[in-house]
C-alpha cells in the first residue's frame, strides 16, 4: 500500500475568511458571544479609545484572548501571545490581531478586578448550563521513595476537607 505525501509548494485555493475554518459548533465561538453580550460598564473597563498615540486593541478582544486562554489552562502572557501568533482559534477569536505580551499583561494587571468578574460570571453560566460540574479528581498512585515533604501529601481527612471547600465555593457562586 502506498504512503500519502503532502507537497508544500502545490497551489490551493484556501477558504475566502478564517472564519470558514473554524467550525460552528466550536468552543471559541461560545467565548465569543459571551465576551460580546457583557457589559463592560458595568464591570468597570474602559471602553473609551484613548485621544493621543497609537490605536489600543479594543478591550473586548484582550479580554476574549485571556478568558479563551485561561480556559484551556494557557495563563502566560507571553503563552498567550504565542498562541495569538499560531493557533488558529485565538487568531480567529482576535480577528487576526496580534498583541505582544506586555500589552496582555498590562491590561490582565489593569483590569485585575473586573476580569475576576467576568471569570466568576463565565463559571457561574458553565455550571448552569451543565458544562462543569466543579468537580475536583484525585488520582491515588503508588507511593515511591522521593524527595517530596510529607506537608505535601494529601491524606483522606485532607481530601474530605478540601472537598468541602470546593462545596462552600458553589454554594457561594450559586447564591
């Protein structure tokens, strides 16, 4: 049977818009929507362009990027401006744009209390629509010589309490 090949100089004609490639049911899109429908008012970031100097990227697109991210566990903003630069989802989620990671971070820092907001508000809508569960998974594994400290080690007790934390923490996200 014979192997198949790729040839990287065939000419293709590639869709018309990124948007074709990224398929309707996909996860950025959900990020997408939610990030429009929010009001930004309400959760103390400027949306007002500033008078002088270069365009800033429009609030609404940094903070998809970094909700986007935080959720497929990518919280570095030099890790997310990677991604910007090479995973198709965050390019169609930016519209193509390209922010370097001190403007990611510098808005992540300026924006620290209302992107705590948001997250809480996101969590809140993935739990009522069945998304999560707020679970928490403890693997048990084989215990093996190593230079851990026994602070470190989770025991049943410890397991029960940090369980029940989690417990308190939906009740308040719920309430």
């Amino acid at each position: 049977m014979a192997y198949r090949y790729g040839d990287r100089q065939q000419k293709t004609l590639f869709p018309q818009s990124i948007d074709e490639y990224i398929p309707q049911v996909a996860p950025v899109r959900a990020y997408d929507v939610f990030v429009d429908s929010l009001d930004f008012n309400k959760l103390g970031i400027n949306i007002e362009p500033h008078k002088v100097g270069c365009p800033q990227y429009a609030p609404k697109i940094m903070l998809k990027l970094l909700l986007y991210g935080y959720s497929y566990g990518v919280r570095s903003s030099r890790k997310l401006e990677r991604e910007a630069h090479y995973n198709l989802s965050f390019i169609w989620l930016t519209g193509g744009l390209k922010p370097d990671h001190k403007t990611i971070a510098e808005f992540r820092k300026n924006n620290k209390d209302s992107l705590r907001k948001v997250l809480k508000q996101c969590a809140r809508l993935c739990v009522k629509l069945d998304l999560i569960e707020g679970n928490t998974l403890f693997v048990d594994g084989t215990k093996i010589r190593a230079n851990a400290s026994i602070k470190n080690s989770w025991t049943k007790e410890r397991c029960s309490r940090h369980l029940k934390k989690i417990d308190k923490r939906i009740k308040e996200i719920l309430s």
